[in-house]
C-alpha cells in the first residue's frame, strides 16, 4: 500500500510533482486560508505523514491525537510551531528545508536596512498622500551605510549572507555575537565575536538571524534597545517574537534607536493600526524573505525529499531530531 502524505497547503509543485512520481497519494488542501487545527487532526488521522509549515500548529495535543504520523516535513527552516520534545519522545522525525531561503532573506534583510537608512516607504507614502511639495535641502534625511558597522545576532547560514552582501557593498566592519563562535565565519568575513552588550553598543545596523527558543524570545526589549547607538537601525528578519514589539515602538519614539526594519512581527499579522507602520524611520514587509520563485521551490523539493528518502531507506536528509532515527 502507497503511503498517504497530507499536504497542509498548495506548495508550489516542484516538490509536490516528486511526491506523486514516488507514488504516495495525496491530500492537498487547496484553500487559501490555512486549517484550524481540529480540521488539521482530523485530516491528519487517516495518513501516513503531513508536509505542513509555520502556520500549522504542531502542538503536544495535535502531536498526541496523531501520534501514529510516521513522518513530518516542514516546509520552512524554522520550526518553532512544532513541539519538537513531544515529536520526539513520540518517535516522529521532523524535516525541514535548511539554506533554500538563505539567499532570499539575506536580499530582503538587506533591502531593508537600506530601506530604513533612507526612510524608502515613508517617502512612498508621501507621493501617495499627495505631499510630495517643495525640494527641501534639510529635510526627509537620511544616512549613508559605507564604511559603518554590522552587528549580526546568529551569524549562522542567513547571516553569513547577509554579512557579505554588507561587507562587498558597504565596506562595513562585521561583529557577531552566537551561542557559539563561529570560526569559519570569522576567518571568512574578517567577523569579529563580542559580547551580547557590545554587540548593542558598537552596531550601526543590528541584524538578526538566530533560531526562536525560549532563550531569545523577547531578547531585544526595552534594556537592549537603550544599549544601542541612537542612531542604530534594528533589523529583524528571523522570527517576531524575538523582539517585544511594544519595546521597539518606545523605543523609535523616544530616540533610543534610529529605525527598524522588519519581516516578522510580534504578534502576525501585525494589525493595520499599528504605531510603527506609520514611523518614518521603520520599513514592514509581511514576512516574506522566502518569498522568490527560487526559494519556494527549492523549499518545496526539500520538503519532498525528506519524505521520499524516509520512506526509501529510513533517511531524513535534512532533520531536526536525528535521534528518532539513531535509536
């Protein structure tokens, strides 16, 4: 009997076209608007394995109810919606789909910090509200980002990236700051390690690339923003909830920070009325630095593939819990 795949949302066909190819039979939801997730374990419960994503939630309930999965792939490189202990203590292999967005976050962080340096969607918004009037030389400045400073906060895949799109353009000195150093980043980019409160301190442009865990939610909050230069750009294009957005919003106001630049909020979707949509100094994209033809497909085969090697030789070429498979 061919395994049966739920497939949580129209991915993009790359991958799925592999899955069918290899067989399995298919569930796709095709609604544009995600499951809830009594839908998400109902459907679940008649299946072999379920390709989801971020906005699936992957809980210890959901987890228990379908502890008979053989298999999740996630379709992202986060994977902080799932309930990576219970996956495991329940013997599931998690996959997900490591580096095939690296180069297209790195582009929109990069875009964002430029966008922020030159107040780029304030200035749209001008045009369109019809206040586009006389050429002022002291007015709507800017800064230019040659020869600054990159603070990266998880100089991992997406921020070695990023760090070299700034470095090659820029001239900018890199400093970091990971769990662990990283020694091939430093050698490669010439990337200084510092100390979370120098990183704070000495960054023209703060950007953040690390994973969500408890360990960093809300680690850039009121304390962190009043350690940073007042003329500091804070970019977060990694997960929201690693800033208090409150926090940032004091923050911009009273000065403590230049701007912000963001692809993720806290929560999301961010409400239309919020404060920092309306900043001059703050750019908001709605989280979509995966968002390229590229990377979606490539995301797509990688999903696929660690479904089809799991099923061929007890393989997960890209997996969060490689225990399940060692034990």
């Amino acid at each position: 009997m061919k395994k049966k795949i739920l497939v949580s949302r129209l991915y993009p066909n790359a991958g799925i076209r592999l899955l069918e190819k290899e067989g399995f039979r298919l569930t796709m939801w095709e609604k544009e608007n995600p499951m809830t997730q009594v839908e998400l374990i109902e459907q679940a419960k008649s299946h072999h394995a379920l390709l989801c994503t971020l906005t699936d939630r992957i809980d210890r309930h959901f987890l228990d109810d379908c502890s008979h999965l053989e298999i999740i792939s996630q379709f992202a490189v986060g994977y902080d919606n799932i309930d990576i202990a219970s996956a495991t203590r329940l013997g599931i292999p998690v996959g997900f789909t490591p580096d095939a967005m690296s180069e297209a976050t790195a582009d929109i962080t990069f875009g964002l910090m430029i966008a922020v340096a030159r107040k780029m969607f304030f200035l749209h918004k001008t045009i369109i509200n019809g206040r586009w009037g006389y050429f002022t030389p002291t007015g709507n400045l800017g800064f230019e980002l040659k020869n600054k400073t990159l603070g990266v906060f998880g100089l991992g895949r997406i921020g070695i990236k990023m760090a070299q799109r700034c470095k090659n353009a820029y001239n900018m000195d890199i400093i970091y700051h990971n769990r662990t150093r990283n020694k091939a980043a430093e050698k490669l980019l010439g990337a200084t390690y510092v100390e979370l409160d120098d990183l704070l301190a000495q960054s023209d442009v703060l950007s953040v690339h690390c994973a969500l865990t408890p360990e960093t939610k809300e680690i850039f909050n009121c304390s962190a923003f009043k350690k940073m230069k007042p003329s500091a750009i804070f970019i977060n294009t990694a997960r929201g909830p690693i800033h208090h957005e409150k926090d940032l919003t004091r923050a911009v106001l009273a000065g403590d920070i230049w701007g912000a630049g963001l692809d993720v909020t806290n929560p999301e979707p961010m409400q239309p009325d919020n404060p920092l949509l309306f900043m001059e100094n703050v750019c908001v994209l709605p989280h979509v630095g995966s968002g390229t033809i590229e990377a979606r497909n490539q995301m797509s085969v990688l999903a696929a593939m660690n479904i089809i090697e799991f099923y061929r030789n007890r393989q997960v070429p890209h997996i969060v819990n490689p225990e399940v498979l060692e034990s």
